[in-house]
C-alpha cells in the first residue's frame, strides 16, 4: 500500500470497558474496510487491552459504547481529545464477542456515522 493511500483512512477507535466483547467485535468488524484502519481498547484496569493516549492520539473518530466510556475517557485524556470526534453509540454490555446481534447493532450504529460497505 501507498503512503498515500495509507494517509487517507480514516483511524477509528473503538472503546468499552474490558475490550472483550463490544469493541473486539467492533474491530474485527470493521477491519479490513476500505478506507478505514481500526484499533479497539477497553476503559477498566483489566482490560484486555487498556485504552492509553498513544490510542487517543492515533485516532480519527472514537466511538465508545456507553456514556461512562465516554466520562472516563474525558476525565484522564481531556488533552489528548482536544479536536477528536467522540462517539457514544449507545451499546449495552448484553451482548456476547462476534454474536449477529452485536455485529448487527454496531454496524446499524456506525453507519450512521460513516459509509460502511456491505
């Protein structure tokens, strides 16, 4: 790939608390989506991969699942967020990794938001 066309994907960042379920589903989802590079992370200490500023900084567009993703991510980066697009697509933790139900709300949710091929 091209530098050039590796500078024109849009980095999106997918955030929930144990980046177990939500998010993993979210990355795995969307990747390999033309135009997009994805990245997942979770809010909580035991997460399986802990959201950290370099994530914050790689990323275009964060989408989190719920309000309080969005709360913790405001109270320890609010630096780091400055100029970012923040996203709470309203995803309650009911849902079991890479289910069709998952798969189904989350890209309903994002397409709202971008243009995702089918």
């Amino acid at each position: 790939m091209l530098d050039t066309e590796r500078n024109q994907q849009q980095k999106l960042l997918f955030i929930c608390s144990c980046n177990q379920r939500r998010s993993v589903t979210a990355e795995r989802l969307f990747d390999g989506c033309t135009g997009y590079e994805v990245q997942s992370a979770g809010t909580e200490h035991g997460a399986r991969t802990k959201v950290a500023r370099e994530h914050i900084e790689w990323a275009d567009m964060i989408f989190v699942m719920e309000p309080k993703h969005l709360q913790r991510l405001r109270s320890k980066f609010k630096e780091a967020l400055k100029g970012k697009r923040l996203i709470c697509l309203q995803v309650p933790d009911k849902f079991g990794c890479m289910t069709l139900e998952l798969m189904k709300e989350l890209r309903q949710k994002v397409s709202l938001y971008l243009p995702i091929p089918r």
